[in-house]
C-alpha cells in the first residue's frame, strides 16, 4: 500500500519526472532522505515502471491518430501470438488492447498522413490474417494526458 506521501510525489513524478528528489523534497515538505528513500521503494515496488520524455508530436510531423478495430480470424493462441508479434513490430501502434464486445481488439496507430496510414495497414495485414479492419480518424485531440488518478 502507498500513503498520502507516496501519491504527492507520484503525482509530481507524473507531471516533471525531472524534478530533483530536492526539489520533490520540498514541494512535499520533506528531507532529502526519506524522499529518496520512498522513490527507490516505489521503483523497486513496480508502481514506478519507467521514466519517459514526452515528444511534441507536431514538431515531429505525427499528427493524426487512427483507432483500428480489428476483428480476428481465429481465436486460438497461435493466432494470438502472430498477431501480438505484428503489433509489438509495428512502431506506429501506440496501444494495443484486447476488448469484449463485437471488435476483438482496438489499436491507436500514430501517423504522419493518410498515405503513411495506407502502408501502416498494407504491412499489418501481410503479416497476419484479419477477419475486419475498420479505422477512424481522430479529427481533434480533445484531452490527452499520460497521468494516472491517484485519488
């Protein structure tokens, strides 16, 4: 379990992963120590997974976001771990996630333009067989953030 401490500096983790445990320290009102301390203890937990920087994607030119449903063509573990292999060697599939209902799995797929989409999907589909594929377009980004709730 994680008390009101371990959230504030989760949570200030999350917004500047580059703050000095000085600088959380004292945002916190703590000493250096026991900070350093609860943040190795949260690393060494696994609630702390990873530190990342986060990329201006305009800047980069990755400015569309394509939602694909996938329906599967078998549903048997040898299907399942072709397909995983195309997912995790397809760079521009941001997320991947197995979902109940009618799609069996939803993809955010990060591209350039429409054409780079068009060979995103050529190369997926040569390397697993789908039942469906359907995308949508993402028109605008409306809130987007890579903060957990900690409440």
């Amino acid at each position: 379990m994680i008390d009101s401490t371990d959230k504030k500096i989760l949570d200030l983790l999350q917004s500047d992963a580059t703050l000095s445990v000085q600088q959380i320290a004292e945002t916190i009102h703590l000493t250096v120590s026991p900070c350093w301390r609860r943040i190795q203890n949260l690393e060494a937990k696994g609630i702390i997974e990873k530190r990342v920087a986060l990329l201006n994607r305009a800047q980069l030119d990755l400015g569309i976001d394509v939602f694909v449903f996938v329906r599967a063509k078998a549903h048997n573990e040898a299907w399942l771990e072709q397909f995983s292999a195309a997912v995790d060697s397809l760079p521009e599939v941001c997320e991947a996630y197995r979902m109940s209902g009618e799609v069996d799995y939803l993809l955010r797929v990060v591209v350039k333009d429409i054409q780079a989409y068009d060979r995103f999907y050529k190369r997926l589909v040569n390397r697993v067989e789908l039942a469906d594929v359907s995308s949508s377009f993402a028109m605008e980004r409306m809130k987007y953030t890579t903060k957990l709730p900690l409440e």
